[in-house]
C-alpha cells in the first residue's frame, strides 16, 4: 500500500511538474505578445528570449522576437529572428518578408532586398508597400520606367495612397519634367497634409522652375510641420541667397544648422553661410565659418578654396597659397585653385610656375575667366602680346563686363600700336570700373590723340 502511495505521489509531482511548466511557458508567450503589442519593446525581447528557452521549436516566438528587435531598430537581430523563423517553416507573414526586404535595402544588398519584397506581394497581391518599395529599388537603378510600373500598381490598388504619388513626383524631378513633380506632390499633399518632406519636394520642384515666391511658400509650410526640417531651412537659405536677401539666408542657414536633422551635410551648411558672409563683407564672420567647416571636414575642397580666396584678399598670400594648396592635393583638377595659386606665381615672379598653374586650370575649365584672365597676364609679362590678347578675347566671350580684362588688353593694344582699339577697351574699363577712371585717363586721352 505505502508502494502504490508514494508512486501515486510520484506521478501526481511529475505530472503537476509538467503543467506548472507548460502554463507557465504559455503565460510567457501571452506576456510577451501583451509587451508586443503595448509597444514596450525591450520587456518584449526579454520575455520572447525566456519563452523560446523552454520552447525552442515555436517559429512564431522567433518572428514576434525579431518583431519586436525590428521596433528597437536592431536590424541584425531581427534579421536573425526572422531568418531562424523562415528555416523553421514560419513563410504566412508577409510583414516578416517586407521587414527582412527593408533590412536588406539598408544594407545596400538591393537584388535580396527585391526578392523579399516581391515574396511579400505574392502573399498578400494587395500589399501596396511592397509594390512602393520595389519602386523605390527600381528608381536606385535609374530604372523609371519598372519604379513608374510599381508606383502605379499600387496606385491601382490604393487610388489614395499619397507615398505613390510623392515617388512619381521623384521619378519626374531626377527626369526634370518638373511641371509633372509639382502635380504629383500636390496630389500627395491633398490625401496628407501633415506630411513635411511632400512641402519640401514642392518647393525644391518650383526651385528648379525658378518659381522663387511658391518656393518659399512650401519650404515654409515644411517648417511650419515640422520646425527641425533642416532640409528646408537650407532649401530657404539658397532661395534667399539668390534673391539677394543675404540677412535672411543667414537666419535660415543658422536654422539648419540649430536643427541638426537628417539629410544635412554641417560644414557644407558652413562653408555656404561664409559665402554669404563674404558678400555681406562681414569677413570675420565668413572666416569663422570657413575655419569651422574645416575642423567638421578636413576634405572639404570648397572650405579650403574660399578661405583661400578670403586670406588671399586680406593681403595673406601666404596662408591663402598653402590653402590652394591644399585643395589641388585633395583635387588635381580643381579649375579654380590652380588659377589663383598660378596667379600668386606671378605675382612672385615665377612665370614658369604660372604658366604651368593657368594652363592647367584652362584645360580644367576653358571658361574659367580668372584663368584666361591671368594666363594673358603671364604670357603679356613674357612679351607675348599676340597669345596675350587670344586669352584676353576669350575671357571677355565669357564675362563681357571684366573691367580688368579691359584694361589690360588696352594696355596690350596700346603696345602693339592698335591705339583705337586700346583707347575703345579703356574707355569699357572705366565704364565697369569706374575706380580705374584716374589710373586709365591719361592712357586713354594719348591713345584716342594717336
């Protein structure tokens, strides 16, 4: 009797043993989907990690674990989750498919990423975010025509589907039909007005049609969504900038800067902000910002070049000589540097040397009117007058009204002895320059009597 006692016991412990745990791992599981689904993520990843210790061959828990690393933005862990889910059999979500398709995209690996993708359209054929991102895939190739195809699939399956129309909008703007982005934006704007990148695109379609007064208007409906929209500071500082309206482009740099948001490039922001500066003449400002954007990017070519151009015109030819220097080692065909720094040859006496820049920058860019402006002067300090005044006429083909350019092929003209021709380019010299008028009068007076 005591035998079968103890054995009874010994049963109802083993089988008591065993429900304590089956419920218990169940309850887990229901814990973790309540976390799941009350958006408290990491309490999520904790319990689905108990859970799965004692039910290990549960591909679901594997799924909603890699669910709730994808809302933790723990890509690679997600990614594991799934993958260990999809090898267990777990293939009736297309979530997971679409999920594993966006980690995919992140990663750059654009040919798995599609085939994620299309495996969550066929589960669900009405799944309009995956037709959208095999769009977005299509357009990284400069694919429009497949992109359009997938964009507008999902417009036949959700006529009101404003992410739709704002990538048709994209396909137009990188096709520059912009009159077309316009419409496709404001058809997004209409099914979502809250949305601050739609107003953004606008404005930056009006931007490429010169429309300054709609530009503004968006970008500034972008900010008012959404006041960390730096991208649309930014696009406002440009727009100013060319009206002339410099103190606004200022405030609207500064803004991009305050904003720190995504898509910005800081000392790119900096860099321009001096540039603005410059024509404000507020120097300091403009050197503050270019030094700035040199310690944020010490590649940075542009920062280098009007940094250079500023010492250069503080009387710094030293300091602005190691600058050009420095952009023609990190770009051996930057036009611009070597114009200058050839120029600081001759003014230092180095004809060769200067010759040498001037022809470079020329090759670099034929227009590049500070070159062929200089190269004349090189080639006039040679005494080559002829192949002096060639540079000279193609510098003036470029920019009509360089009063130096004038002046100097007037003094040219005047030592080959064509003295209408030097009185007539002295006489254009102090038209656009009329700060010349006291140094080119005597010269023009004796011409014009010759």
């Amino acid at each position: 009797m005591g035998i079968k006692i103890l054995i009874a016991a010994a049963v109802f412990l083993f089988v008591s043993h065993f429900s304590y745990s089956y419920d218990s791992t169940r309850v887990t599981f229901k814990e973790a989907m309540d976390a799941l689904n009350a958006e408290e993520y990491q309490e999520a990843v904790e319990l689905f990690t108990r859970y799965l210790r004692v039910s290990s061959g549960h591909d679901e828990g594997y799924y909603q674990r890699g669910n709730a690393y994808y809302e933790l933005r723990q890509y690679d862990k997600a990614l594991t989750d799934y993958s260990t889910a999809y090898n267990m059999g777990f293939r009736k979500d297309e979530v997971m498919f679409f999920r594993m398709g966006m980690i995919y995209k992140n990663n750059k690996d654009y040919m798995t990423a599609l085939e994620y993708f299309k495996t969550a359209s066929e589960i669900d054929k009405k799944y309009t975010a995956a037709y959208l991102e095999m769009g977005n895939l299509a357009l990284l190739a400069e694919d429009y025509t497949k992109a359009g195809e997938y964009y507008n699939q999902a417009l036949s399956l959700d006529p009101a589907y404003p992410e739709a129309f704002f990538a048709l909008g994209e396909i137009d703007m990188r096709s520059a039909n912009f009159g077309d982005a316009i419409t496709n934006y404001q058809k997004a704007i209409e099914l979502d007005s809250a949305n601050p990148k739609y107003y953004y695109n606008l404005g930056m379609a009006y931007y490429s049609l010169k429309d300054t007064a709609n530009t503004i208007n968006s970008l500034n409906k972008a900010v008012k969504i959404d006041p960390a929209n730096g991208l649309a500071y930014y696009g406002l500082a440009a727009v100013y900038n060319s009206l002339g309206n410099y103190p606004k482009s200022i405030e609207n740099y500064t803004s991009a800067i305050n904003s720190k948001g995504a898509g910005l490039m800081p000392y790119l922001i900096y860099t321009e902000r001096g540039m603005v500066y410059v024509k404000m003449k507020e120097l300091s400002s403009a050197m503050k910002d270019f030094d700035f954007a040199i310690k944020l990017n010490v590649n940075d070519t542009d920062s280098y070049l009007e940094r250079g151009r500023l010492l250069l015109a503080a009387g710094n030819d030293t300091a602005a000589f190691e600058d050009f220097n420095k952009v023609i080692s990190l770009d051996e065909q930057n036009a611009q540097a070597y114009a200058y720094r050839g120029n600081l040859y001759l003014e230092r006496g180095q004809i060769d040397l200067a010759e040498g820049d001037l022809r470079k920058a020329v090759t670099f860019n034929p227009n590049d009117t500070v070159a062929l402006f200089h190269l004349g002067n090189v080639l006039y300090a040679k005494d080559e007058f002829q192949n002096a005044l060639n540079y000279y006429i193609k510098a003036l083909s470029v920019n009509p009204k360089y009063s130096a350019v004038f002046e100097n092929r007037g003094i040219c003209y005047y030592n080959l002895g064509f003295y209408k021709l030097a009185a007539s380019d002295f006489e254009a010299a102090m038209k656009f320059n009329p700060a010349l008028q006291e140094k080119l009068m005597p010269l023009y007076i004796d011409a014009k009597s010759r």
